[in-house]
C-alpha cells in the first residue's frame, strides 16, 4: 500500500493516554532479536530470476542469499509471492496456501527457509488481511451465489443509493483513485449489490465483523508458522476494521485527508483487537516469531499502539520516511519517534525506501517539500551523496533499520519508463495516485555490462527495462571499490554489528551548540561509546572531532582534533 504524506504527518509528540496498555511494557523486558535487527526487503519480481523468464522468482532469491548473509543482514522480508492474478503485483492474493507459479512452488519455498535458517538469517513474510483478490474462491462465490449469499458476509456488498441503487453506498474513494466502490451484475444479469475495495476493483475488502474472516486468517498464520517463517509483515496493517455503518466523509479529494485525522476506514480502534488474537498465536511458536504493522497514522502515538505488549512487534516508521533531508526536521521525527515507542516497551524502526515509494536516492535528489512519489531524477550526485549520509544516520539510531533492495548499491528510482511498461494499477486510474510506484521495482543488477545485468540468464529480458547506466551500479561492479556505495554498507553493517552501541537501547543524547544544519548524537553503554555527526548542509563545515572514526559517507579528515566535515555527509565515531 501507499499513500501520499502531507504536512500532518510530521510527527506529533505523544500524549499521555494514547497509548492504553503501556504500563505493562517493562524497561527489564527481554531483548528480542527483532529490537536492533537489520531487515532486507525483497521485492521477488526484481530480485533474481533464475529461469529466464523475466520475472524474479523463489528459486533465484535463494540463490542469492548468501549475498545478503554476507551483506551483514539479520532477515529478509519478502514481498508477496502468493497465488495470485497480480491486478497489483500480488497484494491481491487469490490462494494463502499457494505460492503464484510465476515464484515456484512450496517445495521452493520451503528450501528458501531452510537454507535461510542455515545461513543465519530469519524470514518475514508479507500478509495481506485486508483485501483478497476476486479470483479469491470466496469472492468468486459469492457473485456466482446472488444476493444473501453467506460468502457476502465475508466482505463489504451494500445495496446501493438512489431510485435503482446506481448510486454506491458512500462516498469513500479508492486509495488508487476512483470511486471505493464497485457494482456487480446478479446472476440473471441485473444490475446488482456494490462491493467495497480501498484500493483496486479486483481488491475486495474483507470484513473482519464476519467471524470466518478472523477463523481463516488464523488458520493460515498457523500454516506459515508451521512451514518456519519467523514472522509476518501486514499490509494496510491499519485498514481491517471500518467505522460502524460506514458513514460518508464528505467532499471529495480524500486522499489529500489521509494522514490528517483517522478516518472511518483507516486507523479504526478495532484493529487492536485482532492482533491481540494474532500476538497469542505467535508467542505460541518457540524462536520469537514477529508481526510488524504496516500502519500509516496521523502520528507516531497512534502508531505506538499497534506495538504495545500484548499486540505487534514493529510498526514501520512512515514519519521518518518522509522527513527531508533537513537538521531540525530530522531532529524532531527522531525524538518523536524513540518518546513514542519507549512507553510500550516497542523498539522505533526506520526506513529510507520501500517498493512504494521513490527512492531516497532520488527524493533527496529534488527540492523538499515534494512529497515521496517524484517523477524527477534531479541532481544524481546530490542525491546519491545525501543518499548514503542518510543511510548511515538511520543505522546509528536505537532501533531495527530496514533496507529495500537495491539501496545498498545506491540505485536511484528509474523516472523515465515508457507508459507501455508501466505495471502499477493507480497508473492507470487518473483520480487517483500518480501511479509511479514502477520506478522504484525495475529489477537489480547484479553482474556484467549489459541488461539484464546478471538479474537472470545472459541475453534475457527483465519485467520492467533497465537503465544503461546501471552496469556501472552492480554489485560486481561495486564489489571491492572502498569508495563504492555497497562496501559502505557492508562495513556500517559489519561495524553495527561488533558495536554495543549502535542500535540498541532506546535514547540519543544529542550534543547541542554546533553549527546550524550539523545533527551530532552519542551513546554511551558500558562497552564503550559512540557518536554520530551529520552535515545536512550544502557546505563543509569544521567541528571538534569526538574520538575515532569508525566509518565515514564522505571523506573525512581529522586534523589537530578537529574534523572538516564534507557537505552531506555522516560520520561514526568510537569515544
């Protein structure tokens, strides 16, 4: 899921009550593997393609994975890979149980966890519980079934308004643009009842009143727990449970509200409920199985809820995600972020990009205040350069950082597709999204001077084009350069790794009375300490070294105690 973050979604410190339940949260609560933890998004149609066909499927990502054991990683989350029609690359899941032939299979699935487990590196899986696709044997029933149909209690048929119901029940819009609502034809080809789906027509929403909807999706976190994955990312996360009745909002251009307020079909109280069910399910499960919410909030504190302790593990920090690359700003997010989780006993995250949104190579290429969909590549250097400060500012915080694919060889969003290739449904709603959601999936490169780049078998083709320049990008290519984007990750993870101080705990301690646009944090555990500093500003700028550098984005010299800090650019220190 996406959505545009407006102006109120910067964050919003915490009030005392909103968060219920967090004084169960304990400050001597046991240290989970999830509380620092690195975690690789996989997006499988672009990560490797081990037949030929384009496509990236199950039996290429394991092929790869001893690439992200030795990037230094601690999970890998895959996108989804279930049975599906791909109306939106997967999120409209026909089968739970089945993985979508284009992947592979279970038996391909089942290896890709075992060998994972062998390299040391856990497996989160993405659920989607809000939606199903309509080729979802459930769905395909109900319209077959007409009107007072058992199957359409398990998702939202409303008759509609107006003299013949030609008008839909309400009027919520699509997440994607349109109308959130569409009309079927009964079985002898009337006109017939509106079905409700937040995003694509052929994403029809569940409804979680309906007790067969929770009992199924029990059901099917128990088969995935069984086959051995180590947790579940959950899509729309906050969108399960709509407001009684289904009220209208009123007006239109309601993608512009989201972000602002709750609304009757977002970030509704109800949602807490099933994952208290869920929590239950997976503490059952020996290992530390997780749920992480994909929530989008109007605030922190309200994301906080999700990850009280007898709900979620995680929540995604979209707060931090669409900060600009501005000292003040980034301040605030952070602190918000850390005083917000720190009541429910919840580590914060933090993530730069997602197959959502534009990379931050490229956002932070443009002028701010653009939000996190661009069409623009901008100054390509510029961004790169913020690009791998950022990354190294989000892998000092306290917390579990999330990687997508491909940032760590710092790949910029591909902004010049041609319409013809172009796969993300809000493309092709006009009301809605800007649909540009592709430029950020074109499959990584891997190997070699010509496309496909080592993504599949020589002189194969990719699902989405490849840029020229991207040879130069490769992992083979940046293997062994100290100055390449990929060994700065792979020493920041490496360091992170062997360092006490960076990600765990809860707090900064931020050292005041540098010059405007310069952030600069310490840690200090009993092991030892650190500090990070960051130039957020367009030029160099000289400051009191703090100690040692561990590892720079830019090239840092210290001199007579001081260091000549590049423009943009972070530093990590040893104290």
């Amino acid at each position: 899921m996406t959505q545009y973050l407006t102006d109120a979604s910067r964050p919003v410190a915490p009030a005392a009550d909103t968060a219920p339940g967090a004084a169960a949260a304990s400050a001597a609560e046991p240290r989970g593997w999830w509380r620092d933890a690195v975690i690789y998004q996989v997006y499988p149609r672009s990560f490797a393609d081990s037949d030929g066909d384009g496509m990236g499927d199950l039996p290429g990502i394991r092929s790869r994975l001893p690439y992200l054991r030795a990037l230094g990683v601690d999970a890998v989350w895959l996108s989804p890979f279930y049975a599906s029609p791909q109306a939106d690359a997967g999120y409209d899941v026909a089968d739970y149980r089945a993985i979508d032939p284009m992947f592979g299979d279970l038996h391909d699935a089942d290896a890709l966890i075992r060998d994972a487990h062998g390299l040391g590196l856990r497996v989160i899986v993405d659920l989607v519980p809000n939606h199903s696709s309509d080729q979802h044997e459930w769905f395909k029933r109900a319209l077959r079934e007409g009107p007072g149909s058992p199957l359409r209690e398990r998702y939202h048929f409303r008759p509609g308004k107006g003299e013949d119901g030609e008008l839909p029940p309400n009027d919520w819009e699509s997440i994607f643009g349109g109308p959130a609502w569409t009309r079927t034809n009964n079985p002898d080809g009337t006109p017939g009842e509106w079905y409700l789906h937040l995003f694509a027509p052929q994403q029809p929403d569940f409804n979680w009143e309906n007790r067969a909807v929770a009992d199924e999706f029990r059901s099917i976190l128990r088969f995935w727990l069984d086959m051995g994955v180590d947790g579940f990312r959950i899509d729309v996360a906050h969108g399960m449970v709509k407001a009684a009745g289904l009220p209208d909002i009123g007006g239109h251009d309601q993608l512009k509200l989201l972000g602002n307020d709750v609304m009757p079909f977002f970030d509704q109280d109800g949602v807490h409920a099933i994952y208290r069910e869920w929590r239950k399910i997976l503490d059952e499960y020996p290992g530390e199985r997780i749920g992480v919410a994909e929530a989008w909030t109007p605030t922190v504190a309200r994301t906080a809820n999700y990850v009280r302790p007898d709900e979620l593990h995680q929540a995604f920090n979209f707060q931090y995600l669409g900060t600009d690359w501005d000292a003040a700003a980034l301040r605030e997010v952070i602190d918000v972020s850390l005083d917000a989780m720190r009541p429910v006993g919840a580590p914060a995250t933090w993530v730069l990009s997602n197959h959502d949104v534009t990379r931050h190579a490229t956002r932070f290429a443009n002028e701010p205040g653009l939000g996190t969909q661009l069409r623009t590549p901008g100054d390509r250097a510029l961004g790169l350069r913020r690009a791998r400060a950022a990354s190294l500012l989000m892998l000092a915080l306290p917390g579990s950082a999330y990687v997508y694919q491909g940032e760590e060889l710092g790949l910029p969003d591909v902004t010049d597709l041609p319409d013809e290739a172009r796969q993300d449904p809000a493309f092709f709603r006009g009301a809605g999204q800007d649909g540009f959601r592709d430029g950020c999936r074109v499959p990584i490169p891997w190997s070699g001077t010509e496309a496909p780049y080592g993504f599949g078998p020589e002189g194969g083709a990719s699902w989405l084009p490849q840029p020229a320049e991207w040879a130069e990008l490769s992992v083979e290519a940046q293997t062994g350069d100290p100055n390449s984007t990929l060994e700065m990750y792979r020493s920041a993870l490496a360091v992170r790794r062997e360092h006490p101080a960076l990600g765990a705990g809860t707090a900064v301690t931020w050292v005041d009375g540098l010059p405007e646009g310069v952030l600069a944090f310490r840690r200090d555990t009993a092991e030892g300490s650190f500090a990070c500093t960051v130039n957020l500003t367009a030029e160099a700028v000289r400051i009191p070294a703090p100690g040692r550098v561990l590892l720079s984005s830019a090239q840092a010299e210290v001199v007579d105690g001081a260091v000549e800090l590049p423009s943009d650019c972070t530093v990590w220190w040893a104290v």
